[in-house]
C-alpha cells in the first residue's frame, strides 16, 4: 500500500485549495481524473467521471415516481468489463468510465 495520497477533483473546483496546501506541505499525491468530450466537433461539452473506492452503502431514501423502479446494487468492475464488451452497456458515460477503470487496473 503506498502512502501516495488519492486527490479526486475537478481542476475548475475548490479542489485546487486543498491541492496547494498539498503542494505547500510536500505531502506526495495524485490526481485522478477522466475528462472526455461527448460530441466533439459538435459540443463544447467535457464529462469528469472520478474513480472512487471504499465506498460503503448508505440508507437509501424513498423514491416516487419515476425513481420508483430504479434497481440500486453494487457490481464487481470485471462483470461490467463483461457487459461493456458483450454489448450490453448502452450509457455512454458508463462505458468510458468501466474501460478507463478496466485499463488502468491492467
């Protein structure tokens, strides 16, 4: 396990903040970030998907309406890999985050 600190922002954040004080104190770390651009040519749009990890679950709130059927479930990243790769993942931002995340692991 490296001592190297994970900082997950977005450049254009606060986070920069907390990046100088880093920075100040000579404390090692990196920054994860996936930026890709949803229609080139055709959009300005950019998406930041950060990576994050030890997450644990949390009460979840009651839904209504259209939130109703949403299906909440944890899933191991080499089953989405999995769908990613069979065709079965139809969200463009899923699909660059699982691939990137896949990558980067390998």
């Amino acid at each position: 396990m490296s001592d190297e600190l994970v900082f997950y922002t977005n450049p254009m954040s606060r986070g920069r903040i907390i990046r100088w004080m880093l920075e100040e104190v000579g404390a090692p770390y990196r920054t994860e970030l996936i930026d890709f651009a949803t229609s080139p040519g055709g959009s300005s749009e950019f998406i930041t998907v950060y990576e994050a990890r030890g997450l644990s679950a949390v009460p979840a709130f009651l839904r209504s309406g259209e939130e109703a059927e949403i299906e909440v479930r944890w899933v191991e990243l080499d089953e989405l890999v999995e769908a990613a790769l069979d065709g079965r993942l139809h969200n463009s931002i899923l699909l660059v985050a699982v691939l990137a995340s896949h990558a980067k692991r390998s």
